[in-house]
C-alpha cells in the first residue's frame, strides 16, 4: 500500500477520458489514495483544485485552452504546497526544462508501468521527486549542451548529483538509490529536486 497516513487526494486531468479512467482504476486499488475528481483541461483543473484541495494532482502536458504546464504554473503561484506530477507522452527537451521551470515534482511518460506511477506516488507523497529513466536521460542531455560557462556556474551538478542521474536513469528508486549510496532517502530526494531546479535555471525564466 502507499502510506499508512490520511489518504492522499488525488485530481487526474488528462483530455482523454480512457486514460482517466485506466488510471483511476488502478490507483482505486491502493490504499492511501483517494481520486476526489478529474479534470479535462487546464482551465477545469484549475477550477476543481479550488474546489476539491487535492493534495496531488497527476496532468498531462499537452491539452486544450491551456496546457499542463501554464496549469503548472499557476498552480504553484496559487497553491505553493501542492504537488504536481506531469504526465506525458513527449519528452521533448523544451517540455523537460519548461516543466522543470513550474516547480513540479515529477515528470513520466505515459508509457511508464503502471507501477512506476503508484511508486512515482508514493516518492511525492513522501516529499520526493521523481523522473522517469527516459527523463532522466533528457536531463543528461540538457546540461550536457549547456552552451555557456556562465550559465554553466550557477546550474552545474554536483559530482554526487550527477551520480544520483545516472541511477534514476538507470529505472533506480530513490530508495533503492540510497542504500547503494549509504545515505538517506531525504538526501536522494533533496538531491533530485536541485537537480531540477538546476535544469530549470539553464533556460532562464522566460515562458515556453
């Protein structure tokens, strides 16, 4: 099961209503979840967050009137202790970093297992943050082709957090990633969420 804890409340808001309902029916097996709603659209996520205070909420990038990410956005003005977990299926580098940018706690593809999204849910349930292997290796990438040293000096990894990369792209968990590494899952998730602040910080705050 997830937690032990109060149940967490999710939103699902993807514009494909079979893709709600495939995940709804699998998180409705979970204990410590709660689905309180679904959304179609940004616009209708933004309204039922108000309404509903869920604690996570699970979104697809690319939707109509306005897109995952400008939801994103405002949901981290607005509601600065909610968690956001992107759903997609691209993982085009301007996605990665834009997404990186809103603050979110974690991007998958919508190809990843089912039970990558349950584990996925569990990490930020728990104050984690998650990438998907596939992400993970755009990451790589993106600060790979950095292209100045003077962006570089504020958004250089650490060898540590380069180290932490290379496990999540290897399909580790942060779990898993911290025994190897003798050090404690809060540090993992500590590490991973620099790691997308850093990645945010390489484009800058310009809109995408």
């Amino acid at each position: 099961t997830l937690t032990e804890q109060a149940a967490a409340k999710i939103l699902i808001v993807d514009d494909h209503q079979m893709f709600r309902e495939g995940i709804r029916r699998r998180l409705d097996e979970e204990a410590g979840v709660e689905i309180v709603g679904e959304a179609a659209s940004g616009k209708e996520a933004l309204e039922l967050v108000e309404s509903l205070n869920p604690s996570i909420v699970l979104m697809d990038i690319r939707m109509p009137e306005m897109s995952g990410i400008e939801a994103a956005r405002v949901m981290r003005r607005r509601w600065p202790d909610l968690k956001i977990v992107l759903l997609t299926g691209y993982d085009f580098d301007q996605y990665v970093r834009a997404a990186a940018r809103a603050g979110i706690q974690g991007y998958l593809l919508k190809d990843s297992p089912q039970e990558a999204l349950v584990d996925a849910i569990r990490e930020v349930i728990n104050g984690g943050t998650v990438l998907s292997p596939h992400i993970a290796s755009k990451v790589i990438q993106s600060f790979a082709e950095a292209p100045a040293a003077r962006e570089r000096q504020s958004s250089e990894l650490t060898l540590r957090e380069i180290e932490i990369l290379e496990m999540l792209y290897q399909g580790m968990r942060n779990a898993d990633i911290a025994g190897k590494l003798n050090i404690s899952p809060r540090t993992v998730e500590a590490h991973v969420g620099n790691i997308i602040s850093k990645l945010g910080a390489l484009s800058g705050p310009t809109r995408s």
